[in-house]
C-alpha cells in the first residue's frame, strides 16, 4: 500500500497538477518526463505486491537475476512508463505546449 501511495503522491504532483495547469492555460508548464518511470515502478509493483503478496518472487536473490515474474514484471512496467510518456507527452502538444 506505501509503495501504490508513494506513486499516487508522485503522479498527482508531477503528472497531474502541470496537466491541470496546461487546461487553465499557463504560460509555461514543467513536468518532470522522467519520473513516469517512477510512477510507472510504483503502480506495477504496488499493485503486484498488493495483489500477490509475493508468492511468485520477481527476483532470485542467490542468482541475482529476475525470475519469470520478475521479466513480465519488467515488460509491464517498460510498457506503462513508454505509454504514460507519449500520453502526457501528447496531451500537452495538443494544448499548445512543446
């Protein structure tokens, strides 16, 4: 649950809150591109570890590699953070921001 409300707390004030300043139309809005990652590590895991309790380990901590859940675990946060990227990238475009 602290991970899912560290991502929220992320995502509100990095993602949200330059968006909701685009729709009021202010002259300049920063947003922080990288931290979708972040947000993106947050959601997937959070809910992974709210979900799952980890009975699949995403890790094999004697080999030091990923598990099979590990690699989709992975796969899906890459996907989420490349989609949030495009879509925050192209919400503010198609407000007028570059």
């Amino acid at each position: 649950m602290l991970i899912l409300l560290v991502g929220l707390v992320m995502a509100w004030v990095a993602v949200w809150q330059p968006l909701h300043q685009a729709e009021l139309g202010a002259d300049t809005v920063t947003w922080m591109p990288r931290i979708v990652v972040i947000i993106a590590v947050c959601a997937v895991f959070g809910l992974y570890l709210l979900v799952t309790g980890n009975r699949y380990p995403y890790r094999d901590a004697e080999r030091q590699s990923l598990t099979t859940a590990g690699w989709i675990l992975f796969s899906i946060t890459a996907v989420t953070a490349l989609a949030g990227f495009f879509w925050i990238d192209a919400t503010l475009k198609s407000l007028g921001y570059s």
